[in-house]
C-alpha cells in the first residue's frame, strides 16, 4: 500500500489552511492511522477549485499514480468537492478502483468501508455518499429554478431567447423581438385570404408568386394559428400591402 497526500494552494490572504499546516494535518492524522505518506504529495492550487477533482493537474495525476490498496489523504473536503456531482463521480471511481480516500475534516474514508478494532465498518463513506446525492438534487434543482428565473425576466423585457425568429418578426440590434413591418402587412393579407376561404395551399403559392416568400401550407397554417396568440397585433391598412 503506497500513501499519498494531496495539498491545495488557496488565495493568499484566505482564511483557509496553508499548505504547511495541510501537509501537518495529514501526516497526523496518516500517524493515527497507523502509517506514514510514503508516495509522493500533490498539490493544486486555487483556480482549479471549480474543477472535478480528476480534471485538475495534480488530481488527475494522483489518481493516475495510484493504484488497489493505495490511500490518499487531504485535509479538508472543500478541497476535494468542486460540486455534489463531482464529489459523487470521485468516490464511485475511488470505490470501484479499490482507493481509500481520507479527509482529515471528516475524521475517515469517504470511499472505502474501513476496520475498525477488527470490526469491519462501513465508516463514514455511506454517509457521505447520501449527502452528496442530496446537495446534488438540491444543486440541480437550484440550477433549473435560476434557468427559469432567467428566461422569465428576459421574456419579460421582451428579449430574444434564441431559436428560430417566427415570420413576421426580427431582432433589433439590442436583442428584441420587433415586428417585421413588410411581413406583417403579408400575414395581414394572409388573414383576409383565409377569411375570404382560400386554402392555406392556394395561400403558400400565392406568397410564392407574389411576394416570393417560401412558406408551405404548413407553414402558412402555423403562422396564421400563431398569430391569433399574438397580443395587440398592430393593424396595418390593406393599401399598404407591398407589391
């Protein structure tokens, strides 16, 4: 078994633990543990904290050193945790590669059962693994309501969210859905040949002859249902028709 320990550069002028104090803590508690840190240390520092664990440089070159039986130790879970799935994608592989992994916070391993007094226990990893499934659904959760929150105010104000723009509108220059003047006086006479009974076929060629607009008769039938949506559709006279 090879012991490894893992240090993370905050900030300076943090509150948090410095690398020093880090590297104390591990040994002590690797000491406790009944064994030394015999394999080499790795370190990360502050900007890759938003990043997984096997993302950041000295992460993904811990566990690609090591190997079933080895044991790694940090001093504290908010270096390891980027994020409730990322810890939860740590301990999967930690457990399934057959890694112990310390956090000298949290006092065991968050991956691995460990024996305690000749007694085998499954420690704290159980309930670390339930509290980060519960942070994730609380994460995505908040995730999707803010999403939500979003595109309420945006829509709102009237700002374009991106997609397809529907005929008969366009996107000004500060992300607004504006009309489209010359085809809205064309879904205008659209309106007055499908209360005059033509076909939304005779429509789409129609649109195709006179106006060389491409639309299908399907097409013509969305524009004409999603136009009855449409709130305070201004009027615009028929002798404004274009040509």
């Amino acid at each position: 078994m090879t012991v490894y320990g893992y240090l993370f550069k905050e900030l300076e002028g943090t509150d948090e633990i410095s690398c020093s104090r880090q590297r104390e803590l591990v040994e002590q508690y690797a000491q406790v543990k009944g064994c030394v840190v015999d394999g080499r240390w790795f370190e990360d520092k502050a900007l890759a904290g938003r990043q997984d664990f096997s993302e950041r440089q000295g992460g993904r070159e811990l566990l690609a050193c090591c190997r079933s039986g080895d044991m790694i130790i940090a001093a504290s879970v908010s270096f390891v945790f980027s994020n409730a799935r990322a810890g939860m994608r740590l301990v999967d592989f930690c457990r399934t590669q057959g890694i112990s992994f310390h956090l000298v916070d949290l006092n065991g391993d968050i991956a691995l059962p460990e024996k305690r007094n000749l007694v085998i226990s499954n420690g704290i990893s159980e309930t670390v693994i339930a509290l980060l499934r519960c942070l994730a659904v609380k994460e995505d959760s908040g995730h999707g309501a803010a999403i939500s929150c979003a595109k309420q105010k945006m829509l709102q104000k009237g700002l374009y969210l991106g997609g397809p723009v529907a005929f008969g509108w366009k996107v000004s220059e500060r992300g607004v859905l504006v009309q489209n003047e010359q085809q809205q006086r064309i879904i205008k006479h659209m309106i007055n040949m499908r209360s005059d009974r033509w076909s939304y076929r005779d429509i789409s060629s129609i649109l195709k002859e006179k106006y060389d607009v491409q639309l299908s008769h399907e097409g013509v039938r969305k524009v004409l249902e999603g136009n009855k949506l449409k709130k305070g559709l201004r009027e615009l006279p028929k002798n404004n028709l274009p040509d």
